[in-house]
C-alpha cells in the first residue's frame, strides 16, 4: 500500500489522506530538530501498520533535510527502542 506524504507546514504536521481519513505526526521544529510530539492513525485505519509507514516516510523527509528526530510520542519512543538500526536519524 502506497500513499503520498502531504507536508502541512502551516499545521505542523505530515499527513497521509486516506479515504476521506487523515492520519498525521505534528511535529515542532527546534534549532534544526524536529521534535515529533503525536501520532494520529484514525480508527478506520488502525491496525494496517500505518502508523509505522508514515513514522518512516517522515524519518526521511528529516533526514533529507540534514535534521535530527526527537521522540516526544510513546508510539515513537517504542519505535526507536525496537529499531536501533535508525538510531542516527534522533537525538
């Protein structure tokens, strides 16, 4: 399953759109870290692995931009915990 990582900056927040559903991370950037706060996948979607996809999409957007992830979110603190191998992508 595909989908297209939609930057809100004005919102802070990456999105997904799904079926008239959005799921999102918001984020706040600070000198240059972007400190990842929630992770929303609605119930509709709940279940599929979403929430990692778009965690992932979103890890290379900042890594794209030459940034650094702070996990703020338990969803993301656990990720990081479970995948030491992206360990470089936070701080």
């Amino acid at each position: 399953m595909s989908h297209t990582l939609i930057h809100n900056a004005d919102e802070c927040k990456y999105e997904y759109h799904i079926d008239g559903h959005v799921a999102y991370i918001t984020y706040d950037d600070q000198d240059g870290n972007m400190h990842l706060t929630h992770t929303i996948v609605p119930d509709a979607l709940a279940g599929k692995g979403l929430a990692k996809t778009l965690l992932e999409d979103v890890l290379k957007e900042i890594e794209k931009a030459d940034k650094k992830a702070v996990a703020k979110c338990s969803y993301i603190v656990k990720y990081q915990e479970k995948n030491p191998d992206k360990s470089h992508l936070f701080i």
